[in-house]
C-alpha cells in the first residue's frame, strides 16, 4: 500500500486495509481549497483507488479545523480571469473530488473546528461525516455573490432534500454541531477527544457491512425529490433581492434544473452558473470587501500587539450611551466603573446594562447567573474613587467642550500616568479636548455609533499629539470589545460623519431644486441603502443632523456650506426631530411593542415647498443617485487627500460599518473604482454649476489622469 507525504497532505496506513488521508498545509495556520490543492489529491488518489488492498479510508485534519473553504486570494483572481478559466477550474474541482466520492471502499471524514464552503464541498464526498461537538459546517459562498462551485449544490440536497439545501446554501449560514446533524449534512457528533476514534468506528461499521454505505452511495449519484412548495418560498425570497444580489436566485432555479439530472450531469450546470456569477459586480465587490477586511483586522491585530492591556475601564457619563458602553465593555469579561455627577442618570446607564443583558438571556445566549456575573463587572458609582486603578478613561458626558475639559483634567489629576483618556465626541476637535491637559499624548478620540451594542465600527481618533502607545491601546480595548477600529485623523467631523455631511448636503440642494424626497427615499433604497436619507434623519434625530451640518458647513464651507435655508434646518425649527418628537419627513406612533411605527404626513408638502424657492419638478432616478452618490464619493475622495484615514480600504470599511452603505457596491471608493475614475470626472462636470460639493480633489484627478484606482495594488 502506497504511502503519499506532499505540501497539502499526507496518507498513512492504520492497519486492517485503513488508509488515513490527513489534511495539512504546510506552513500556514489552515487548510485552504486551491488549484495547487486539488492537483495534490488527484495525484493522491489515482494510485489509491487501484490499491487492491484498500478496505477503507479515513479523512482528517492536523490543523485546529478541517478545511476552511477556497482560498480567498485565489478566488479573487479566479474572479478576474475568463469564463472559460472559471468552468475549467470547477471542472478539476468536480473531476477530483468525484474521484475521492467513487473510491472503491467506503470513505468516512472526521470533521473538528469547522468545514466552510469548499471545506463542506470536500466532506460531502465522503459516505460518512462525523463532526466534533464544537465544529461548525456551512456554505458562504452567496455571501461572497458566487454559489459553492466544487458540487455543493449537487452534493447537499441528494445527501438530505431541496428544502434544506435551499435553507443552509441560500442562507450562507453556519450551522454548529447539533442543527447540523438534525439536518443529516452530518451522520454523527462526537466530543473533540473522541472525534477520531468514533469516526473510525463509523468506518469499521461501512468495511463490515454493517452499514449500507454502498446503497446510500449510489443514491447520491442519482436525481433528488423536487419540492415545489419550497422552491415557491425560496424563490420569493430571493427575488426581493436578486438587483444586488443575483446569487440567490441563481441557487433556487439551479436546484430545481438539476433535481431530475444524475450527479454527474448536474455538476457542469454548476459549473456554469458559477461562471455566470462570477462575472457580477457583486462577486467581486463581495471577495474584494472580505480581502480589504482581512487587511484591516492584520493591521488592527499588529497595532494591539504593542499594546499595554486595557483590564480594567471607566465610563464617565451614564445615560443610554455610557450605559451601553459599559455593557459592551463588560460583557467581554472587562470590570468597568460607570461614573455620573447624577443618581438618575447613573440609573439609566445601570438599566440600559441590565436591559441589554435581559435581551442576551430572553435570546438563550446567556444564562441568568452569566447575565449576573456580567452585571456585577460593571460599578455605578458617584465618586472618582478607583480611578487609580484604571487602565483607560472613556469620556461620554455632554457634548460641550468645556465640560469635557473640565471631567477630563480633573481624572487625568487622578489617574495614573499611563492611563489613557479617550472622549466619545462625534464633532469636538480631539486636539481642543486636550489642549488644557498636562498629557495631551495620552489623549485619543474613541467615536462610538449608536446603538454600541449593535454597530460594529468605533472611530480612534489621533490628534497632532496623540502618542503611538495611546492609538495602540485605544485599538486593543476596541478589539477586546469586539469591535472594529479605524484610525482616522483629528478634523471636524472625523471620517464617517464628514462623509455622510456630504450625502446630507447632496439632499438637501435636491429638495431645493424641487426633487420629491418620496423619490430619493425610493431611488437610494433601490440602490440598496437600508433605509433613504429622510427617514435616515428622524431616525438620527432632524437637530442632532442640524447641528452637525451647520458644524461641517463652517468647517468645510467651499464644499458643504449653502446659501439657503435647507429643509432640515426647517424641519428642526419647527421642533419636527424625527422618531422623537412624533414627526419628522414622516409621522411616528408606537406601535404594541412600544417602537416607533413610520407613517405618511400630508402637513410635509407645505414645509417642503417652503424649502423649494423654484418649486417642484421631475428628476430622472439616475439623476437623483448621481448627485447624491457623487457627492458622497468625492468628499470620500478628498479625505483620501487629507489622509483622514490611511487608504481606499480603511475609508469603505467605515462607511460600511458606520453608515450601512450597501456591501455589494463596496463603499464609496471601490463604487468609483468600479464606474471607472474618467466617467466620475465626466459626472461630475454635469453638476459644476451646483459647487464645490461637486469638485473632484486633486488625487482622483490625478488617478484619473493616470488610467489608475483608488483601490490600485491593495488588493492581491
């Protein structure tokens, strides 16, 4: 029996005609699925399955998860190449995993950590899977705007029904052990130290026929039962979807083609529709994001190694903000002192804790005496007692810069000399913070968005004084929070809220210029935003965005500053916040639950038309999406200029973090990249007469002028 040691796996003989095929990558921490991959085990399997002596064959992993999936790197230039090349790869895939499937003996795979798309693919070939308790089995790939291309959706609705191949490929989840083995995509779980031994169990049970894995096989190959009810279900759902994101769709009208074909006519089906996927702009918005996002998490990761560990934490300021910082904090495994001047608003930040632990229980994440212990972590407290043990100070009281002054001097009077001190400010200049401290070095911003709970990117912000050591610290506490951090520099307005100002001027010369807003509501939701810009303002509240702007006008005012009244202005003078006050762009009730219930507003008209000195007229909707996405990009644009954040990739991420800006257009800059930067610039000359909101900075120009992107060699 023939003994295969290569760069991807190996093969040893157990005894008793066992072969045990070990994946293994040399030099990396996983197991990526990649042409060099699938080469290594053709060449494998050829000599094993003529190996007279094979009784059967055991699958297993040397690293901490069996197969991660398709190496992303590969995949994005798979994504670049032709059709032609993007088939033939499924093609090999298929070809030699159907020769692992058609192994004369059976096959059983032992699955520990996890088996993600390719991963999956691979132990779908096996007769059968034996997942540790704690391992994970799922198929992202519609995540990434493709379809599993290696057999997935040949494999998985054979193996169980159209209704949960639908349910687990559709859905790009990741099952854990016991929904998986419901589903019957594993045979087995068993506790990581047993994982081995019940899989060869499993094994010895097929090789002594005790098991009818040669029945079970031959069902695999044939057709599957079609479910027209969940194909009805499934395919209504993805077409609510399918403009963005056409690989839903895809999937559903696959499965339901090849559900009365044979495997093996069914494979180059998939094969094509993967093609045909992987030519979208979605795909490759999708695979470029996660590669971008890969970098940031190494940078971040390399920024907290030279970090000094934040273990314990203060809040200073209670309310819904500081109460939800707290929360955050702590249920990571932090202690926290939240600090207020008031009793009351030391309650609310107390009940905001407890009221987001309640939700964690209610849920089945946590367990009551959990939630309890959490709880305890956090110390309301009147007093700065402790604030000598602290490691980092977040500032979150009002927003005003002499009261932030005035809490911060008096804690860094306390505090250690290493103690960091970082203010939630969404608009006050981090260096004015700082300028009355003895340390302005330990001094960095920390922009929350609202709710923490839920939104994901914390802005770090450096002043012209900010220490390394400072921006390493505040990274490493927004990591242990579980959140992303993204080092931008100190100006007005920060990255995502300069951005945004951009987009909200943008609405704002529409309405002047007679638009509906009905329509931008329509045409920005079309596009994919989660919600338009004039609902986006009551939700943020039409004063809270009042302020800001009139902030970023007087700071920026050859690009955001206006000559009129806008219509937010009036809608905040008219005390019409939003959620709120009741009504906004739109008028608000409660509904059962207690949450606010959007409705229309006849009394809108006559507001807005106070705001349209020309009066109403139609806008075309490609119209409408250039002025408010151009705007948008090209302030996006400038901040690259400024270097408010590092690159294309730090500035899309936040957008996509902090705003909701629709994955599958990548972020403002990757949208410019993908229009191409000549026809930004050709856009942009219709809108020269509206200002300076409109004005390409030098450095699209100068990409433009090059043939180059903004995105340029920073992807592989």
């Amino acid at each position: 029996m023939t003994v295969f040691t290569g760069n991807f796996l190996s093969t040893s003989q157990l005894g008793r005609g066992i072969v045990e095929i070990c994946l293994d990558r040399k030099n990396e921490a996983v197991n990526k699925l990649d042409p060099l991959v699938i080469a290594e085990l053709a060449r494998m399997l050829t000599p094993l399955a003529q190996d007279g002596n094979l009784r059967g064959v055991l699958v297993t992993s040397a690293k901490d998860a069996f197969l991660a999936g398709a190496d992303i790197q590969a995949l994005w230039t798979l994504l670049g190449g032709s059709r032609k090349a993007q088939i033939a790869f499924c093609a090999d895939a298929d070809r030699v995993l159907t020769q692992l499937e058609d192994l004369p003996v059976p096959v059983v795979c032992a699955i520990n950590g996890y088996a993600l798309g390719g991963g999956l693919e691979t132990a779908l070939c096996a007769d059968y899977r034996v997942l540790a308790a704690d391992g994970q089995v799922g198929f992202p790939e519609v995540g990434f705007g493709i379809l599993p291309g290696a057999g997935g959706t040949v494999r998985a609705p054979r193996l169980t029904n159209a209704a949960t191949a639908l349910h687990w490929i559709v859905g790009a989840r990741t099952f854990k052990a016991d929904a998986a083995l419901k589903a019957g995509m594993v045979d087995a779980v068993a506790e990581p130290t047993r994982l081995r031994a019940t899989a060869l169990d499993w094994l010895q049970q097929a090789i002594d026929d005790r098991l009818d894995w040669k029945t079970r096989r031959e069902l695999r190959k044939g057709v599957f039962a079609s479910d027209e009810a969940a194909f009805a279900t499934a395919r209504s759902d993805a077409q609510k979807s399918v403009h963005h994101y056409p690989a839903r769709l895809a999937v559903v009208d696959l499965l339901q083609r090849c559900a009365p074909l044979s495997r093996d006519a069914a494979l180059p089906l998939e094969a094509e529709i993967f093609s045909t996927l992987a030519q979208t702009p979605t795909a490759k918005a999708m695979v470029g994001i996660f590669l971008a996002n890969q970098q940031l998490k190494k940078r971040n990761k390399e920024l907290a190694s030279r970090a000094r560990p934040a273990k314990r934490t203060a809040i200073l300021g209670a309310g819904i903000m500081g109460g939800g910082i707290a929360y955050t904090t702590a249920v990571k495994g932090m202690q926290v002192l939240l600090k207020d001047i008031a009793q009351s608003a030391l309650d609310l930040g107390v009940s905001e804790a407890r009221k987001l632990l309640a939700k964690q229980v209610e849920g089945g994440r946590l367990t009551p005496s959990e939630a309890e212990a959490i709880q305890s972590a956090i110390t309301p407290t009147l007093e700065f007692q402790g604030f000598d043990t602290v490691d980092i100070v977040v500032e979150a009281v009002v927003e005003n810069l002499k009261v932030k002054q005035e809490v911060l001097a008096r804690v860094e009077s306390l505090a250690r000399p290493d103690t960091v001190l970082v203010s939630n400010t969404s608009s006050l200049p981090i260096a004015e913070i700082a300028a009355e401290l003895r340390r302005p070095e330990n001094v960095a911003g920390m922009h929350f968005f609202n709710p923490v709970h839920v939104m994901q990117l914390v802005e770090v912000v450096r002043s012209a004084k900010t220490s390394d050591a400072t921006i390493a610290t505040t990274v490493a506490y927004a990591l242990a929070m579980g959140r992303t951090p993204l080092v931008v520099k100190d100006c007005p307005g920060f990255l995502v809220n300069r951005v945004l100002g951009a987009y909200f001027t943008a609405f704002a010369l529409l309405i002047r210029d007679g638009a509906n807003f009905m329509q931008i509501e329509r045409v920005m939701e079309s596009w994919g935003w989660p919600m338009g810009p004039a609902y986006l303002f009551d939700v943020a509240g039409l004063d809270t965005i009042d302020k800001a702007l009139r902030i970023l006008a007087a700071a920026y005012p050859g690009v955001m500053a206006t000559d009129f009244r806008t219509v937010i202005q009036i809608l905040a003078e008219e005390k019409r916040y939003g959620q709120k006050s009741g009504a906004g762009f739109f008028r608000y009730e409660a509904d059962p639950k207690g949450k606010p219930r959007r409705s229309g507003d006849p009394s809108i008209a006559g507001l807005i038309a106070r705001a349209q000195p020309t009066g109403a007229r139609a806008f075309a909707d490609d119209d409408i999406l250039d002025r408010m996405m151009l705007a948008m990009t090209l302030e996006a644009g400038r901040c690259l200029d400024e270097q408010i954040a590092e690159s294309a990739i730090d500035i899309d991420a936040s957008m996509r973090l902090g705003t909701g800006f629709p994955a599958h257009h990548g972020g403002p800059l990757w949208y410019a990249d993908s229009l191409g930067l000549a026809e930004v610039l050709n856009r942009c000359a219709r809108y020269r007469s509206l200002g300076g909101l409109y004005a390409p900075g030098h450095g699209l120009r100068q990409l433009a002028d090059r043939n180059r992107t903004f995105y340029g060699a920073n992807l592989p």
